[in-house]
C-alpha cells in the first residue's frame, strides 16, 4: 500500500477555508508574534526571565507566560511596562489586509 505525502501548506490551506479555524489560527499568530518579539527583546538585552520580570514589576512565571504564546491576553499596558522596563518604545500600526486569493 502506497501513502500519499501531504504537506503540511496543502493542509493548511484547505483548512484556512473554514471561517472558524482561520479565526483561531489567526488569533494564534498573532499571539506567537507578539511572544516571539518579547524573547527576542529579552536576549538581546541579554536578561534572564527572572530579571526581566523584576523590571516590569511581575513574577517570572507571568514573562514564561507571555513568552510562550499561549497568552493571548496582552494588554497595552503590559506592552507599555514591558518597553519602560526595557528603555524601548512600544509601536503599534495598521497595515492594509492583503486580499486573499481564490482557493
């Protein structure tokens, strides 16, 4: 018996099709930009989760949290806290959608 090879971006958009699942996924994205850009700003400054949590006033299981992508309650204050506490400036902006294609 042969197996066919899917891949993982066929799968993908097949199920973008569905309103509900591209709701969630979408969601999800955004939810690991935003921990990968507070990863990313804590290395390079080169600070442990423990102090960075202490310059933003928290504990290190809330900067684990908001790091690992599975927080989606980000509040601009904490945005705001997190770029105070790091001497960086929070920037927020819109940009056009791009127009989904017809599948």
């Amino acid at each position: 018996m042969k197996t066919k090879v899917r891949y993982f971006e066929d799968r993908l958009k097949e199920d973008m099709r569905d309103p509900e699942f591209r709701k969630h996924y979408e969601r999800e994205r955004k939810a690991l930009a935003i921990a990968y850009e507070i990863a990313k700003l804590r290395h390079r400054l080169k600070l442990s989760q423990k102090e960075m949590a202490r310059r933003v006033g928290t504990t290190q299981q809330v900067i684990s949290r908001l790091e690992s992508g599975a927080y989606t309650g980000y509040t601009i204050k904490t945005l705001e806290r997190i770029a105070k506490a790091t001497n960086t400036e929070l920037a927020i902006g819109f940009r056009p959608v791009r127009q989904k294609q017809a599948v």
